[in-house]
C-alpha cells in the first residue's frame, strides 16, 4: 500500500544555494542539469572534465539569493 502525502502542496519555488554554477547538456538534447561548485577552481575543473562530452555553459555565481554574475547578474534566483 502506497502512503500518500497529505496536506496542500509546496507553492513557494527553491531557492539555489550560494556558490559557482554550470549548466550541462548531452549534444543535441533540450533537457539540462545545474551543477554547483564552492569555489571558482573545483567549478574549473568540473568544465574541463565534462567539456569532452557534453555542452557546458558557464551561469554565473549566486549570493544571498542573487546571481552576483553571469548572463543574469542582479536577478532574483526562482
């Protein structure tokens, strides 16, 4: 027997967390996948190791709820 949740659904959307992001995908697909990083380094690393493969785009650093760079720098994060 499957236990369903009860109560009102979440309405209110995540927040991301502070630190680097990247955004990846498979070539030729839609669909994509944020990574995050703490620091600029290991984010460096990260798209080095999965630029062989797959698309890698660069989204910015997120502060206090913010994007502090990046294509969206000074919006709120959703």
């Amino acid at each position: 027997m499957k236990d369903k949740k009860k109560g009102r659904p979440v309405t209110k959307p995540g927040e991301l967390k502070d630190g680097y992001y990247i955004e990846l995908r498979n070539k030729g697909s839609n669909s994509a996948v944020k990574i995050r990083r703490d620091t600029l380094a290991e984010m460096e690393s990260t798209m080095v190791q999965y630029q062989r493969t797959k698309i890698v785009n660069y989204l910015g650093q997120v502060k206090n709820g913010r994007w502090a760079d990046g294509k969206n720098k000074g919006k709120k994060t959703i």
